[in-house]
C-alpha cells in the first residue's frame, strides 16, 4: 500500500475489554504514553479508570503512581482525574490542567517543559525511559495493526513503536470514514534521517493510518464520547484590536513585498487571541486566501476554510468545538481536501518550518523593553501551561509574531516589563511583539532601538512613563539594564497586587 492510493482497513477482531479491565493492567511504576494533543484525541475511560484503580490503591496504603506522557494537554477525565487520584508521579511535555498544574506548582508532581517537536525523537531515543504502554484513542483498526487515529495524532505513532503493550479506547463517536484525513510519518533517527519530504502544506509524507504489531494490542475498549474541548470566548475591545494590529502588520508586509504577492503559511498558537487574530485576517481586505501549517486547528480555522480565506489547514489537532466538528463530520469528502493531521514532529518540525518560510504567531505571558518573551511562568515562579511549540516555530520563522494585552488583572499588572521573569524566546528569536496598543517590528534593531519601540507602540499608557523612567535610569552598556531594579514590578506586585507607583530611585 502506498501513501498515495489508500484504502480503507477492514474493521478490527480483539479482545473488548472493560475499562477496569484495561485499568487493572497498568503497574505502579510504569510510564504511559496517552494519545492527545488538547482535549482533540485524548483518551477519557481508561484514564479514568486508571484514577479509580489509584484511590483504590491509596486507600489500601498502598502506592500506586505512574509516568504520564501525552502530546501535549489533554481533556479532564485524563490529565484532571489523574492529578485529582494522585497517581501521576511525573509528566511532561505540556499540560493546562488546573488540578494537575496546582500539584506541579506545589511540588508534588514532578514536570519538565519540552519543546513539543523534540518529545517523539526523545522518547525513541530512549531520553524518558521505558515505555510500558501506548494507551489511544482510535476511530478505527484492523486485524492486521492497522489504526486510524480520532481528532489529533500527537506523539500516538511513536508512543506505538516503542510501548511493550497497547491499549486502544474505539471511540464510535468519530466516523471510520475519517481514514484518509491522518498523514503518519516518523523520521529516521541519526545518522540516517533523511529531509522530511514536505514542501507545501497539503503534502503528504506518509501513510493515512498508524500500523502497529498486532500482537502487542493488549485489548480494545468501546466508547461513543466527544472530545472534552470547550468553547472560546468571542472577541472583546482587546483581543480585537490585537488581531486588527496583526492583519495590518502582514497586510503591510505583502504591500512591501517582501514575502511575495501572496501570505506566507501561517501558524497560530491556541487561545481567545489567536481566535480573534485569525478572525481579523478573514475580514482584512489586503490579506488574500492563504495556508496554514500550524499545531492547532480551531473554530475560526474552520470558518475561514469555510469562508474561501484559508485554502488548506495542516496540523496535529482538530481542537474545534462539538458544532463545528459536527459539521467537519458530515462533509468529510470537502474536508478530507482542505485538511491534514500529522505527528506534532512533523507539524512541528523546525526543518519544514524554515523551509516553508512560516509566519508564527504565538502569545506571550509578558516581554521585556529589550524583547525577550516569557510564554510559560507567572511571576517567574509558577508555571501556567509549558512553551508547547511555541519555540518550534518561533526560532524558524519567516517573521516570528508575538501578541499580548498590555495589561493583565484589570490593569494591575504591566505585561511590558523591564526584564522578563522568565525567558522562554530570546531577543534573537523574536521579531515583533503586537499588544493592542500597536506594533514593535524588531528587526534590524539594536537593544535600545527595541526599548524604544516597545515603550512606545506597545506598552500601555499608564505605564510607558514608570518603563521610561527604568530606561532612561539604565543607562551604560550594550543592553541598559540594572539588575537591582530590573524585577521591581514583580516584586512590588508580589508585596501590594499592583504594579503601579514604581519608585525607580528607593
């Protein structure tokens, strides 16, 4: 069979087993690999299940704990009532669960941040350590190991490859006619890794299905559930304007010429902001259809493809709400020509990013005068989600984009601050910070032109005088900065809950 003529597998015979069932298979000890990327593909009962076994296990004094990997975020019956059992003992690339998040901030479970594009190459070089199990949601499998994924495909193929034992949720809620929507391609590993053979974004590299060892399915559990994804909220005064900022800064940019008559593909990070940035594309006049290569594809994806603006979406997730992805369902045969999920190594991956000549456009937590972004800790101390692929895509692009408020807790907190409290993105990787107040474009700029134009276009106005002031009091070197004072809003937040009245001089 080759990638380009596929054909449907014939449906699967393996043992149907109980949730409990497939629960009561998993050690204390063990690392999981879990399908999802969001809450688009994640499984639900068998975690689930998984935490029943947990409090079971606890109550009997006994421990009971396991290593959770995943694409990255997933849905509340897995990342939520794991970290609600307490039965994950580490966990990584990426997670925005509110309980799991609390544990990790507490330092009860442990958690390192990866660039998402890295985790598959590290789990097969063995950097995480023995996998025991490959636990997936599927939409579809054969006889002979042959599985289509659901909503998103992640880290699912290599968790496949290197796990002892698989078990799969079929989850009859996705159709099986989603065969054909999935590219799944994993790369060589050195010394033998070729170029990704991928040179626009509706190519495909691989195949329309993930093909495992048969024997190492363990057993399948039956499931009709939605994706546990949640709805984003409309545009405000903010958001708007921040997106409005943007389609004038890429709007500008065609009119310049220099990305040629037609937008560059674009990746867009998930969230309020990045909805509202792509709503404000599709309604700019001076931007024409274009392409995506991103991780994430949402709503306002969807009703741009709908809409004739974007004319084909690549990426790892569906990440959509139960309408929408209602209506993607139903018009498979249109969709199946205007979207393609991949291994988040592959949508993610920094080669065909460079190549492809991305506009990123990601969200920051806050930036400094000088253009460093922290997109992962607040106060430089608790981490929110983790960078995702943020970094991915923001160290290869064409023109790297990061968008803000200026402003955060009704105005009590500058999201411009002297010197970050976390770096994620360095000054050498970021390109152009966009709040709603307007646009900084640092290129070509040395660190005291950056400052300037930070304070200027993008810092709000109640406090561009208190930045200033730091600025002008920074004076000396190549990069002004003070290191005595250069945390002096944190750490009055921290003390009063407000970063107003900096007293630069005390």
């Amino acid at each position: 069979m080759t990638a380009s003529t596929p054909t449907k597998p014939p449906r699967s015979r393996f043992p149907v087993l109980t949730a409990d069932e497939a629960a009561a298979l998993i050690q204390h000890g063990q690392t999981v690999g879990f399908s999802g990327f969001t809450a688009a593909g994640a499984t639900k009962v068998i975690p689930t299940a998984i935490a029943r076994r947990a409090r079971a296990e606890h109550t009997a004094g006994r421990p009971f704990q396991i290593g959770v990997v995943t694409g990255a975020s997933t849905g509340p019956s897995l990342d939520g009532e794991l970290a609600r059992a307490n039965a994950i003992s580490w966990r990584t690339p990426y997670q925005s669960d509110p309980d799991l998040r609390k544990r990790i901030n507490a330092g009860e479970t442990r958690f390192f941040d990866m660039h998402l594009s890295m985790l598959p190459q590290n789990v097969r070089y063995g950097f995480l350590g023995k996998f025991s199990w490959a636990i997936l949601e599927a939409a579809d499998v054969n006889s002979d190991g042959a599985i289509v994924p659901t909503s998103s495909v992640g880290a699912t193929p290599t968790f496949c490859r290197v796990a002892d034992k698989i078990l799969i949720e079929l989850n009859r809620h996705h159709p099986t006619a989603l065969f054909g929507m999935h590219d799944i391609y994993e790369p060589d590993d050195p010394p033998y890794r070729r170029e990704v053979p991928i040179y626009k974004p509706s190519d495909r590299a691989g195949f329309p299905f993930i093909k495992v060892d048969p024997s190492k399915i363990a057993g399948i559990v039956e499931t009709n559930l939605p994706d546990e994804t949640g709805k984003f909220d409309l545009p405000n005064d903010v958001t708007r304007r921040i997106g409005q900022n943007v389609a004038g800064f890429l709007a500008a940019e065609l009119k310049r010429g220099t990305m040629g008559k037609d937008l560059l593909p674009l990746q867009s990070g998930v969230g309020d902001i990045a909805n509202a940035v792509l709503g404000a594309l599709g309604e700019h006049d001076d931007i024409p259809p274009f392409e995506m290569y991103t991780e994430v594809i949402q709503d306002s994806v969807i009703n741009l493809i709908n809409r004739g603006k974007v004319r084909f979406a690549s990426g790892t997730a569906l990440t959509v709400s139960q309408s929408v992805l209602a209506s993607i369902y139903a018009n498979l045969t249109d969709y199946r020509h205007r979207l393609l999920l991949r291994p988040q190594e592959i949508s993610n991956q920094p080669e065909i990013v460079r190549r492809l000549g991305i506009i990123s456009i990601n969200t920051a937590i806050e930036a400094d005068l000088f253009g460093n972004v922290n997109s992962t800790h607040i106060m430089g101390r608790n981490i929110m989600n983790g960078i995702g692929g943020s970094g991915d895509f923001t160290r290869n692009a064409f023109i790297s984009i990061f968008t803000c408020p200026s402003t955060q807790k009704d105005g009590k907190i500058s999201t411009i601050v002297p010197l970050v409290s976390h770096a994620d993105h360095s000054e050498h990787s970021v390109q152009v910070i966009i709040t709603e107040n307007g646009v900084a474009d640092l290129r070509g700029k040395d660190p005291s032109e950056r400052a300037r134009l930070i304070l200027d276009r993008c810092a709000h106005p109640d406090y561009r005088d208190t930045l200033r002031r730091y600025f002008d009091m920074a004076k000396g070197g190549h990069t002004p900065q003070t290191l005595s004072t250069a945390f002096r809003m944190h750490e009055q937040f921290l003390q009063k809950g407000d970063m107003h009245g900096i007293d630069w001089a005390s």
